[in-house]
C-alpha cells in the first residue's frame, strides 16, 4: 500500500481562484437535504460559510457537479449574498 502524502492545503492550485462553491451539510443538520452556492475565492467562501453556518455543514466542492446534487437530490438553500 502507498503513502498519501498530504500538503499544506488541499486546495492551493485553487484556492485564489473565483468559483462558484457548493457547500453540503451533514445528516443531522436541518438542511442536511440541501446545498449552498457561494461564488468566491475558496478563502471567502468558507468565511461567509462559516459567518452564516458556523461549524455546522459538511463539505466544500468547486461545483454542484463534484457534489452530485441532482444524484442525491439536493436541494439549494438560499442565503443572503
């Protein structure tokens, strides 16, 4: 079995770059059937993730599509840009 060999940021090839986020939530939060779009660099999208969040949600993707929205039938979760 090889190493994994983890950087700094998972992100650094991306992270100044602008992006429409998606953000998804865990199984027990109140909108764990939804989504969230946040377009900036991966740096203000998390801060506004987290400004209207907190620590509560589950994962960032660059896109709806490396989420798979539509295959677990998310939905999106309008917030105040």
């Amino acid at each position: 079995m090889g190493q994994i060999r983890l950087t700094v940021s998972p992100v650094d090839s991306i992270k100044d770059k602008v992006f429409d986020w998606c953000f998804t939530f865990c199984g027990y939060h109140t909108h764990h059937t939804g989504y969230v779009i946040i377009r900036g660099t991966w740096t203000e999208a998390r801060t506004k993730m987290f400004d209207e969040f907190g620590t509560h949600w589950g994962f960032q993707y660059t896109s709806k599509e490396e989420a798979e929205v539509d295959r677990w039938g998310l939905k999106e979760v309008k917030i105040d840009e």
